[in-house]
C-alpha cells in the first residue's frame, strides 16, 4: 500500500504543483488514508477535543434553542433536523435527550446527517442507536422542508486556498516538491475575482484565505430556510474576515508541520464569517451578530444547567464539570475564540442566545 506522502509525490512530480485545497483534500478524506476516513479524531486519547466531547451541557442547549426557534415558527409538523460534521454524534445525543420533553419535536423531526466519513458514520449510528438517521454526502440532497440544523466545528475542516497579495493581482500558495520533502511555494500573479474586495483592506505581501466550499454549502441551506423555514446554528472557531495564515495541524493536541505525514494530523483554518453571512443574506435570510460561544451559552443559562448537575455530583465528577462550563465558557479559553452565527428566515426572530 503506498503511503499518501507517495501518492501525493508522484502526482506533483508528474502534473506539477497542486493547491493548498486539494492537498488538504486529500489528507482529510482521502478515500484509504484520509484523515477522517482512517482514525477516530476526538477525546482525550485522540488529536483534539471538541465542545460537544467536553460536556453534555454543549448540546443539550444547542437542543433547546432549535427548539425553542421550532416552536417560534409554529411548530411545523415535518421538519429536517440536521448536523453538518456530526463526529462522533455526541452533540446530536445530547440534543435530542434534551428535546424529549418538547411536546411534538420527536414526532416531527425527520434526522439526517450529512458526513463523508465512512467510519464516522459508523460510530455516530453506535451513538444515535434506537433513532431513525438517514446519512448524506452533500447537503444538496436534503429534503425541500423546514430545516433545523447544527453545524459545529464542520466549516473549519473545509479545504482553503490562500493567496499572497502582489501589487493588484494574488499569487496562490500552493504545495510542491524539493528534495523528496513537500513544501510550499508561490504561483505567479494573477487576478482574483473571489478577491477583488480584499484589494482594499490589504497590502502587498498579505494573506489571504478563500474556502471554496463554504459558499455554495451556506447557500444549500439557506435556501432552504428562506422558502420553507427553519434556523441554522455554526459554531466555529474565525472571525470577521481572514486575514493571515490560519492552517493549523494538529496530533495529540498540539500544534504540527501541516506538510509532514499527511493524513495525519487534523487540519484546518479559521471561518470567515463575513461570506457566510453575504450568502444567507442573498438567500433571502437574516443572521445573528457573529457571537462569542461563552456569551451565547451563558444566554441560553448554562450556568444555570451547571448547577442543577453539580448537585447530583461531588469529587472529580463536580471538578470536571466546573472545569468543562469554564472550557466552554471563558474567554481564555473557547468563549470567545469560537462564534455563534444564526442563521433565519427574514420574517422571524432569531434562536435564543443570539441577537441581531
Ligand atoms: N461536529 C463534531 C465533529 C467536528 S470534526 C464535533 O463537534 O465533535 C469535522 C466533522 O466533519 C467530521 O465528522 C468529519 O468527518 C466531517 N467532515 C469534514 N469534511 C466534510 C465534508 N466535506 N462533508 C461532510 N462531512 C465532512
């Protein structure tokens, strides 16, 4: 079996350089050495520790904004219920125990997730056991209905391209070959039609990052919330706008060369929120502030919910949910790295935990 380092070399070697997209393409889901296709990512034992992997309390609030914004929308009797990236479907399990007791949310909820991972289909079927789920490639294939739905940490997996400024065109940063080991190297100059509003915010030498997927997966879904209703929750760790190189590897939590052993390291790059919210507005939708993570859960009362767990608790049971709701929560630590963006129709208000 030749590695992905080989397969990789003997591409470049043959077609020439290839962009920063495919190459992270294909160390992440890569059909027999992707990333996501070959191991199990998440927990302490794995490379990186998600907020639905921290604590329960992540999507059981999660749940109930969705809900609550179900019932805003007069409660449609059949509705998708979506996760974008489900990982291990721990944050889909929480939300749906904490939606039990919504009168009619069971009944209506038609559950769908859309995951390329083939072994993380298979463990997300493991954790969601007892629910009817239906697995999707692409959002595209969702059902034309009322669409609720939950993406955490899936936009900043999507490959980026990025590109240096020069004068008034961009050279794209693109992976190659020198001496047998990948590197990165500058194309020529060109023009960018992606980017031409970058032109007045930048300077010569300045990064800049472009996520060719985002905006027709943004557009999938809020397509669908114009025409039929329905909320979209992302949570992600970016900002307004790129600006600078944000790819990062990661192994067994921490940082990693991101050309050295492709597939296998995390890789990713911060959100750039500003598209997201352009495409759902020229979907027909209205979005949320781009709002703090530990903001957003402290409006929907996660303090609250720490409580009423910490009295069932004591010893390290009750140390580590004091330390999950701080992880979660505080702005040295995911609180404010991570955003909130909601996403609605235009008519009706947003989930609760967001404002306009
Ligand atoms: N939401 C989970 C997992 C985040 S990791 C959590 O918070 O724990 C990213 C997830 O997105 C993984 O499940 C990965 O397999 C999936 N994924 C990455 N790229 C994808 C793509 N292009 N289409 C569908 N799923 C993808």
């Amino acid at each position: 079996m030749t590695s992905l380092m080989d397969q990789l070399a003997a591409r470049i070697h043959s077609d020439g350089t290839i962009s920063l997209a495919d190459y992270m393409a294909d160390c992440l889901l890569h059909p027999e050495h992707g990333y996501y296709t070959r191991q199990q990512p998440f927990g302490a034992t794995g490379d990186f520790t998600t907020a639905p992997e921290i604590s329960q309390m992540f999507g059981e609030l999660i749940g109930l904004s969705l809900a609550q914004s179900w019932l805003d929308q007069g409660a449609p009797k059949v509705f998708t219920l979506a996760e974008l990236g489900p990982g291990r479907g721990t944050l889909m399990a929480d939300l749906l125990r904490a939606t039990r007791a919504v009168p009619g949310f069971h009944a209506a909820l038609r559950l769908h997730l859309v995951e390329a991972s083939p072994s993380l289909r298979h463990t997300q079927a493991e954790t969601l056991k007892g629910y009817e789920v239906t697995w999707a490639d692409s959002i595209d294939t969702l059902p034309q209905q009322p669409l609720f739905l939950v993406a955490n940490e899936f936009f900043d997996a999507l490959p980026i391209r990025q590109f240096v400024r020069d004068g008034a065109g961009w050279r794209e940063r693109c992976v190659g070959l020198a001496e047998g080991a990948l590197c990165f190297g500058l194309g020529p100059a060109a023009p960018q039609p992606a980017l031409e509003h970058r032109l007045a915010d930048t300077k010569p030498d300045d990064l800049v990052e472009l996520c060719p997927a985002s905006p027709p997966i943004t557009a999938s879904l809020a397509q669908r919330i114009a025409q039929h209703g329905g909320a979209a929750l992302i949570i992600d760790y970016g900002d307004w706008r790129s600006l600078g190189d944000t790819l990062q590897a990661l192994k067994s939590h921490a940082p990693v060369d991101p050309l050295h052993a492709p597939g296998t390291a995390d890789l990713t790059a911060h959100v750039d929120f500003e598209v997201l919210c352009s495409v759902a507005t020229g979907a027909g939708c209205s979005h949320s502030r781009v709002t703090p993570q530990g903001v957003f859960l402290e409006r929907l009362g996660i303090t609250e919910r720490a409580r009423t767990l910490a009295n069932r608790l004591d010893g390290t049971a009750l140390d580590s949910l004091i330390a999950a709701h701080r992880r979660l929560t505080h702005p040295d630590e995911m609180g404010n790295l991570f955003k909130v963006l909601g996403i609605t129709p235009a008519t009706t208000s947003l989930p609760p935990g967001l404002t306009s």
